[in-house]
C-alpha cells in the first residue's frame, strides 16, 4: 500500500503568521501523498466578539448556535483555510481547501440535544475516501477545515482532532495512513515540568503502563484513547509533537502503533 | 465536444434565502456538466461595516484594502461558498467550492496602479482548465467565488463576471462551453422600461446595429463587450436573463452568438 500523511495543526500555529509560515514550509517538504487538517483558534472567538457576538460555554465547552457557525464558517471555511492554500500555492504545493460539504467528504450528526444542547456541532458518521482519493490522486493535497455537514444543507461545526482521525481511518482503506498530531509539546511527557521528558514510543502495553502510573492523564487521555481507537481502525502510525517532528532530523516526538 | 455550462449569479440572489434556494434547485436540475460562479453582494459590506471596516469607494468604485480582503475572503470564500455547497449536496449535487488558490485554478495579477490604487484587486491571468477539468472528470460540480490569487500567497478580490468569462474561455479548449449570465432583468432589453422587450437573440451583426441605435449603452454596454470577447475566444454560447432561463420551459431571453 502507498503512504498517506495526515497532519494536523492547532491554532497556536494558525494564529501566529511565523509560526504558520515556517509549518507551512515543513508541511510543503513533507514527502508523498498528504492531507492537512487545521483547526481555528481564537480567531474565530475574536472576529465575533467584534461582531458583538457573545462566545456561549457551558462547563467549559463552546456552544455553537446559528451566530456562532456563521463566524466559524467565515473564519475557519474562509479566512484561515483560503490563506493556507494560497501559501501552500506559493510554496508549489497544489492544495485545495475543503470542508467536509465539499465533494461530500465527512458526514455528521448534529449531536443529540442531552444535558447540554452544543447547537451546530456534528459528530462524524462517514468519510467519503474514494472522493477524497479522487482529489489525492490528481496530485491535489486536500487542506480540511474544522467543519462538517449533516447532508442535508447543514454545516456542523466538528473537532479537528476527529475529523483527523476520521479522515485517517477512512483512507486506511486505500493508504498505510499515518497521523501527525503537532501541537505545543514535543509529545507525550513523562514529566509535565520536563519538556525533554519524551515518550519516544508508545504501544498497547506500554499504554496500559502509562495508564496505571498516571502519567497520562488529564487532557491527554481522551487525545491517546482517540488514537488508539484510530489503531483499532486500520491507521498505521500516530505521531505526537512539535512542528519539527515533520523535518527528518528531529527524533524527539512521540510515536504511537498498536 | 461535450458541452459545459457556466452559470453566474449576482448578489441579489445570494442575498435572499428563499432566491438562492430556489435557484440552486434549477441548476441542481440543469443537465450535463456544468460550472456555479457567484458574487458576493452587499453581504461582504454589512460585515465589514459590522466589524468597523468602512467601506472606501472612489469613483464609485470599491477599493480592496487588506481588512476589505480579509471580509470578503470570510464572507465570500467561507460562509457564501460553502452553504451553497452544502445546499447542493442536499440536492445531490457533488459540489466543490473553489477560489482561484485552489487547484490552481485562477491566477491573477494585482491590478497596476494608475489614478487610482484599487488595492487587492485582481485581473485573470491564467486559467488551470486542465486542473479544473479533473474535478469536473471526477463528476464533482465546481463552485468559484469571485477571489482569485497571484501565485505569490495572496489572495486578490476579483469581478465575477470576469471569472465567468475567463473560466469558459479556459474550458472551452476542452468543451462546447455556454455561459448562462443570470439577473435581474429578463434578458438585454430593447426598452428599458418595458420589461418583457428582450432581445432573443444577438450576434455580430445585431449587435452593430443595436449599438448604433443606442439600445446597447451604459451598464450593459461593457458587459455585451465581455460576451463578445469570450466568443471571440471559444465561447460557443452566452445567455443572459433571469433564473428561469435554466428550466426549459422559459425562452424569453437573451441569446448571444457570433
């Protein structure tokens, strides 16, 4: 099976026009066959505050009613997701923007209203690969914003992090897929105080280690039970770290295989 | 040749749900491959006046600063774009929302600056037909906004009625490409308070004739040039009335040939 990348960035990098520049570069140099994912940050929060829009949360999370996708469309579909492919142009990686309306590719539930109504927010239920393969094979390098729809005109607002792994598991039928996660660590830490402290490789046993000593804990456990459930579904490898993680001559990062 | 249609819509249908609706139902409907190009409307100016942007004209005309194109790019290439999108697939129309970044496809060079600056503008340079074809090859339904890009990672505000133009010129060397030019009135009228005078068919020799009698001025005169234009470069067809031009049922519009 040929090799298929699957990278995604958060909005630390996004935010910050250097930041996104020197990914973008790595990302461009990464060989083979690839897809981008990014989520959108706090520009989206900001361009609706200008709006006099109020950001709902309840319990910590964001609740994303009719207002509040109109900005995240704007914002994610629009205003980061055009400006990455037009830098991706410029750097002669023919890249083509899409949410998950676009050619039918990702699927979504709008989630149950149970305790808490999300609003506009969609759980994925199904990835188009031979339409997204249809893209990767003409040589486009698809870039996915963090949005999503339900089919029937409705666009759902969905977590990047899902759609990463989602998008992964389903091209997991026509590619060894791996996943790079980039995001502010180097990767999953023994010591939270020690940014050095890296797992280099984590698998099921190891895992079950980790587990039992509390080292993973927190804010990522839920990121590691979602790449192990990507294992379980056909993903080869999942790699966690900092941007440089893309370059050949950084080790520092972690790796995650079944 | 297999044949292509480029289909345009202008702001006032953008502007009113139950418009749109109502016409992406007949281009759902409209047979063969085919092509959607939009504008933006008056949209783009209500978020930028929301937002703090005043809008800068000179001689009438809209100057592109960077906060404009970041509006437009938002409102345009995000939240416009891709509910159309979405709505198409609920009609069962594989649609991919474009600007001229993706895939490539348009290119443009910021407009000169002469008397006057007109800021992010671009002027259509070079059309990717053979990029745009492989979507159109893959059975997906292309839908431009009016951003195109200069190769250089910025993107450039761009008339959509020349994107319409510049795209059927391109794909003509590929298909027998009809341009459907949609609006408000129900086609080029003979008298410009009589709503039903339309001109059914013009071809060079009409369009002397026409010119000469003064039926042809003002708005419509650079318009009729542009058609002229695009069949002069390969263009087989242009039609020009309302929406329903697009159902078979209707034929009183304008129809352009050499």
């Amino acid at each position: 099976m040929e090799k298929l990348s699957i990278v995604k960035i958060g909005g630390n990098i996004i935010e910050d026009e250097a930041s996104l520049s020197a990914f973008l570069k790595l990302f461009s140099g990464l060989e083979g066959k690839k897809i981008l994912v990014h989520g959108g940050g706090k520009r989206a929060t900001h361009v609706a505050s200008k709006l006099g829009i109020e950001s709902k949360m309840i319990n910590g999370r964001r609740i994303t009613d009719a207002e509040t996708l109109e900005v995240i469309t704007m914002v994610y579909g629009g205003l980061v997701n055009k400006n990455i492919v037009a830098k991706l142009q410029a750097l002669n990686t023919n890249a083509i923007g899409l949410t998950g309306a676009d050619i039918n590719s990702i699927k979504s539930d709008k989630r149950p209203v149970k305790e808490i109504d999300f609003g506009y927010v969609g759980d994925v239920k199904q990835v188009a690969h031979n339409a997204i393969n249809k893209l990767i094979q003409a040589n486009f390098t698809p870039v996915f914003c963090a949005i999503t729809h339900d089919g029937n005109g409705q666009l759902l607002n969905t977590n990047a992090d899902t759609i990463t792994s989602q998008v992964a598991v389903g091209m997991s039928e026509l590619y060894e897929t791996s996943i790079y996660y980039c995001f502010e660590l180097n990767g999953v830490l023994k010591d939270i105080n020690d940014k050095n402290s890296v797992v280099k490789h984590i698998d099921s046993d190891t895992y079950k280690d980790l587990l039992e000593k509390g080292i993973i804990a927190d804010g990522m456990l839920p990121k590691l039970e979602n790449c192990f459930d990507a294992l379980h579904n056909g993903v080869s490898k999942i790699n966690m770290g900092n941007t440089s993680m893309l370059t050949q001559e950084n080790d520092n990062f972690t790796t995650i295989t079944l």
